[in-house]
C-alpha cells in the first residue's frame, strides 16, 4: 500500500487509512471526498 510517496516517519505519524491516502493522493477524487478504504 505505501509506495514510498512521502517520509517513512509521516506514514507512521498517520497510521490512519483515510490520512494516509489523502497525503498520498489528494489529486484522487473519490479519496479526497473523504471515503475510507477498508
């Protein structure tokens, strides 16, 4: 899941699925419309 897009430290910092995803790919449409990949 962690492509190594950001620091380590931030992926640990935001463990959160949700987070993680919309510092990852706030360009995405359905994550930053704030839905929680399970």
């Amino acid at each position: 899941m962690i492509e190594g897009d950001f620091p380590a430290r931030t992926v640990l910092l935001t463990h959160d699925s949700s987070i993680l995803l919309r510092l990852r790919v706030p360009a995405d449409t359905r994550w930053s419309s704030g839905e929680r990949i399970v």
